[in-house]
C-alpha cells in the first residue's frame, strides 16, 4: 500500500521555497490552513495555488458567491477538507445555512443567483468544460455576465489545486472547521 501521509508543515519546515506563500496566507488570514501546509510539500504547487487564490479573490464575484463557488467544486470533487473549510467560510460570508446545506447534499440553493451560479459550476466539472444548454444560460439570466463565465474557470483552477491536493494528501481537519465536517456519499 503506498503511503499518502504528507507533513503538515509550518513556515520553519517548509521548503525554503515554499514559504513567502505560507507567510503570505498567514498575513492575509491569520492562520496557515493545514492543506496549504501539506501543499508546501511541492514549492511548485503551494506557489501556484496562493497566486492564483489571490487573484481569484480579486475577482468579481461577492465573498459569499466566490465561497458557494469553491464549496460546489469542493462538494463535485469530493473533498472532505474543502467542504469543511469552504462551509465554514460560506456560513462566515453571509452565505445561508440552508444554501450550504443544500450544496454539501449535492442539491442546489434555494435563492437563483446563487443556484445558477452553483449549477454552471457543477456543469463545467462534470462535462470537463463542455457547458451548453440550461446551466450556462441559467447563469447569464441570473444576472452573471459573459466574464464571469470565464472568473468561474479560475475559481475552477483554484479548486482543482486545494481539492485534487486534499484528496492525494488528506491533511488533519482545524478545530475551526470541525462544526462542518463532511464525507461523501
């Protein structure tokens, strides 16, 4: 059996070039989450993965929106930390218990906006891009624009990254995120 167990690593163990990433993390929100620690196993990967949050975090989309964004790709991909994480963020945005429960259930939100936005980014996952029909239209009508069609790609990149890492190199849950635990079904 190979052995998936990475180091959660700190700042001081880590790669030496892994770190501005982690002590950027850790400026930006207090804490080094525990996959961006195992991340740093890979300079590559960790570096990556915060440049592109970054930028993704500029983005258009509200706090909340960005967090049902990242909480469907994390629910697609079926992976346990970013579930916890992403529901506890979500719930920390605004975002309604009831809207993430119904994406931890694989079902959409009540409110429009955020069910369009939670059903195109399903869609562009599970059809590996090839959106047509009802999903992208529904996200046009909901009152997304074209632009955000192709921000939901960057959020996708983001999440691919913490959720493919996650599921490889499952780190320990945080105290803060343990109210959301999560497993798939």
């Amino acid at each position: 059996m190979t052995d998936t167990h990475y180091a959660v690593h700190s700042i001081e163990s880590a790669p030496e070039q892994s770190r501005p990433a982690l002590l950027g993390l850790k400026q930006r929100f207090g804490l080094v989450p525990n996959l961006a620690a195992t991340m740093a196993e890979s300079p590559t990967l960790v570096n990556n993965f915060v440049a592109a949050l970054m930028g993704f975090s500029g983005g258009t989309f509200t706090p909340g929106e960005r967090q049902v964004l990242l909480l469907t790709n994390a629910v697609t991909n079926q992976s346990a930390w970013a579930v916890a994480f992403h529901s506890t963020a979500a719930l920390g945005e605004g975002v309604t218990a009831d809207a993430v429960a119904a994406i931890r259930d694989g079902r959409l939100p009540a409110e429009p906006k955020l069910a369009a936005l939670s059903r195109f980014t399903r869609s562009l996952i599970e059809s590996r891009g090839h959106v047509r029909g009802k999903a992208l239209d529904a996200f046009l009508a909901a009152g997304f624009t074209r632009a955000q069609v192709l921000e939901v790609i960057a959020g996708l990149a983001v999440s691919v990254m913490a959720n493919y890492a996650g599921n490889v190199a499952p780190p320990p849950l945080e105290a803060p995120f343990q109210a959301q635990v999560w497993a798939a079904k």
